[in-house]
C-alpha cells in the first residue's frame, strides 16, 4: 500500500509535464498561454469578491445578531418530540450559505457530541446531501455577470430542504 502512495505523489507533476510538453509539441506559446488565463482568472475573482463578501457578511451577521441562537433554540422545541438532535439545525442553516462555516460548526459538534453521536452523523450527511447555494448562485452568475435569477433561488433552496429532509430521514431509520 505504501508503495501505491509514493506512485500517486507523481501525478500531479507529471500531469503538468505533459501539459506543458504537448503545448510545446503543437507549437503553442504555452508561457503566454499560462498568463493570458492568469489575467482572466483575476478579473473572474475581482467580479465574484463583491458576492462572495456579501454572503460572509450575511453569515456572520446571523451568528453576531443572535439570530442564529433564536433559530436554534426554536428549532430544538419543535425537534425534541422527533428526537432530533439540536445541533444538526446549524449545519443545516449555514450549509447553503457558506461551507467553510459549515465545516466550523461542524467541527464544534464533533468536539461536543463525539464522532459516533446522531448529531454528528446526521450533522456529515447533511453536508454531503446539500449545497452551498447562496455561494454557488454568487459565484456562476456573478463571474458572467446574470444579474436576475427568478426562480434559482428558490428552486435551489427546495432542493436544499430536500436533501437535508433525506439526509436525516435516512439517518433516522439505519441508526
């Protein structure tokens, strides 16, 4: 098995190799190549920061205002004659927002509740089973530049709701 890990170690510079061989092969300026994406890459991020910023503002602006905490203290008086564990109702909430907050509170439960607990394995699901919508939705229309989405929103966000209602719905009936 070792022996595998040593060999995969090369695949990425090799692949890089041989990009930069075949360029050569097919007589293509690869270096100019590599800096015209390179300046394309800077005016996709300086188009999408705008977006991006204003979902880490929403998120933190949820947690700061204790809005969160309402949320979640509501959601475990409607959720404890489920015997659903209060901390997956986090995950859910920031899931379509961000996932790097997401993987943070994640984190947390698996501090508190242990990696075997129902919040966690409920909590892992769920991050396999939804989207970071608001993140996406930013990030494509905003690097072509769409500016009305009708029916993205809402759509994206049911399947969201979908896949979460699943996810400890599967969770429920195997553990």
């Amino acid at each position: 098995m070792e022996k595998l890990q040593v060999s995969f170690q090369y695949i990425i510079p090799l692949f890089i190799f041989f990009t930069v061989a075949y360029g050569f092969a097919r007589k293509t300026p690869v270096y100019e190549s590599f800096v015209s994406g390179a300046k394309d890459g800077i005016n996709i991020i300086v188009g999408i920061f705008p977006y991006v910023l204003a979902i880490f503002i929403m998120v933190k602006t949820l947690q700061a205002s204790g809005a969160h905490d309402f949320f979640k203290k509501v959601f475990a008086a409607v959720a404890a004659p489920l015997h659903l564990p209060p901390e997956i109702f986090s995950i859910a909430l920031v899931k379509p927002m961000s996932n790097a907050a997401t993987l943070g509170i994640f984190t947390e439960i698996l501090k508190t509740t242990g990696p075997d607990s129902l919040a966690s394995i409920i909590s892992a699901v769920i991050m396999g089973s939804a989207e970071t919508t608001f993140y996406v939705i930013a990030v494509y229309l905003g690097s072509v530049g769409i500016r009305k989405s009708r029916y993205l929103v809402p759509v994206c966000l049911t399947a969201d709701l979908v896949g979460i209602a699943v996810a400890v719905t599967v969770v429920m009936l195997l553990f």
